[in-house]
DNA sequence: CCGACAACCTGTGAGC
DNA sequence: TGCTCACAGGTTGTCG
C-alpha cells in the first residue's frame, strides 16, 4: 500500500497517539514477519519500553524505545494504528503492542502478511537503514548528482526509481507520476537521460511526493491513516490506473506497460525521450 | 553486471 | 452464482 507520502501520514499521526507510552507486552501471529526474533524474544525485549520516537526513513517507521528500535515496513498491505484492545482481535491484526494499563493496542494489520516488524539494537538499525538513498523531502538533489548517480545504470528510469538505494521512499505510484511531471518517457535508460531531463526529475521528485503528502497520501482500496481518514492524491494521478484516459497535459492517451514486473503508466505522445 | 522471473501472501474485481 | 485469472501501494533471491 504504502509509499513515502502514505509512511508519513502515518508516522505523524502515530506519533502523538503513542510516543511518551509504555509496552507492556507483544505478540504476533505470523512469526515469519519478525526476522530472526520469535515471538516470545519480540515480546521480552520490548516488554517495559517507553515510546520515545516515532520517525520514517525511506517506508520504514522507526519506533525508537529506550534499549533498541522497533522497524516497521507495511509492504503492501500494511497498517498500524492504536484501538481499544480486543479479546478477539480480527484475524488480519497479525501483530500488537499492548499499551500501559493494557486497554489500548498498537495494532499491525496485514492481510497478506509481508509486511516486516523488527526489532533491533540501534546500531543495528541504523546500518539496515543506511542502505537507503536520499531523502525526497529533506536533500535538495541536483540534476548533477543525480546524473552522476545514474552513470552506469542503463535499466530503464522508471524501475530505477524503484530503487530504495537511489531516492528512498518513492513507489509504484509515484514513480509513474513522477515521470509524468518531468515529462520523461518512462522507458528511458537512466544513464541516457539528458542534463535537462535530470533536472526535471528531481524537481519533479519532491513536488510530487510533498503534494501527495499535503492530500494525506492516495487511496486505493483500503489505504487508511492510523486516524481512520482516506488519503486523496488518488483524485490527482495525472497517469497512475488510468489506461486509455486523456492526458491533462496534451491530450494523448495514457498507455500501460509493464517494467520490472510492475505496472507503468505513461502519456504516450507528450512522454518521449529526449 | 544485467534483465527476467519466481517467491513471499491474501484479497478483489473482471470475465465467462 | 461460482469459477478462474489477472492484478495489487514491495522487496529479495535465483538463474541464464
């Protein structure tokens, strides 16, 4: 479900619903989801933790507590949010975080359980989260790093986009939207892209995502904020799901091909190479 | 190094 | 109504 804009709706509003509180227990129902850690380990270590933190780099949310980190990664189904404590919790709730006097859960839901919740000493954390790439919203990129950063990649720029090591955070969605915007054919090999074209990008970039971001991320199916509340970027995809539409910008008609395994989504007459 | 593909899972919607 | 298939916001590993 989840990209940049989605992991942060959902960091901003976790974080005053749950920083300053105390684990009092854990539990899962998918083992597989927890890394090396059993379910038991998992609970042990995070039992009497207080919340100190709750921050996102890349899609991960990184729930620091006073001994180690809690990395959570939603995949594509995930969600996390705080609700009264079930005696029966619905089956899709694979994982909690009872809180204080135990009458609140911090829930993980996940109906297809790819999901991931490690738990980590900091070191640790921080190396797995080194392997990520820029920040969108926080490093100002220029076309000359860019460009320098795609030298030898001659896959095409729309699946290295994909690529958390380069920009972290960015996702299928945006990934289409992105290209759209700087008006860039989706197929381009990266490192064939021009000084001007790579300019484009990273404005294009941080427009995007911090848009998607003011309309609290997009929607489709059942993307909800810890809040409840329903993003609304979806309203706005200017390509995203929209074969055989008309382009805003020229008219032309909206293809669908597939990259890497994934759906891309591109004006085929305003988006050409060069 | 690269691209293609399978795998990890469950749910949904389209088409027949 | 019920079946099958394609596809889904992501990542990782294998193979040629």
């Amino acid at each position: 479900m989840p990209e940049l804009p989605e992991v942060e709706t959902a960091v901003r509003e976790l974080r005053p619903l749950v920083v300053g509180r105390v684990i009092r227990g854990a539990w899962s129902t998918v083992p597989r989801q927890l890394g090396r850690l059993t379910i038991r380990q998992l609970a042990s270590r995070v039992r009497g933790q207080r919340i100190g933190s709750v921050t996102r780099r890349g899609k991960y949310i990184v729930i620091e507590l006073e001994r180690g980190i809690v990395l959570v990664h939603l995949r594509m189904t995930g969600r996390l949010f705080v609700s009264p404590t079930e005696a029966k919790p619905h089956v899709h709730l694979r994982a909690g975080f009872v809180l204080d006097d135990g009458h609140e859960t911090l829930y993980f839901k996940d109906p297809r359980t790819l999901g991931t919740i490690g738990y980590y000493s900091s070191g640790e954390a921080i190396d797995s989260l080194n392997v990520l790439g820029w920040e969108p919203l926080e490093e100002s990129v220029t076309g000359a790093m860019l460009r320098d950063a795609l030298r030898k990649r001659t896959q095409a720029i729309k699946p290295v986009l994909l690529d958390q090591s380069l920009w972290a955070g960015i996702g299928n969605i945006y990934a289409s939207e992105v290209c759209w915007v700087a008006q860039i054919d989706p197929r381009t090999p990266a490192n064939r892209l021009s000084a001007a074209q790579c300019d484009r990008l990273c404005q294009a970039v941080p427009e995007v995502l911090s848009l998607a971001l003011e309309r609290g991320g997009s929607s489709l199916r059942d993307f909800m904020s810890p809040e409840g509340n329903y993003g609304a970027y979806q309203k706005e995809f200017r390509v995203y799901d929209r074969v055989d539409e008309h382009c805003d910008r020229c008219g032309g008609v909206i293809k669908r091909i597939v990259q890497a395994q994934r759906s891309t989504y591109f004006c085929g007459t305003c988006q050409k190479r060069r």
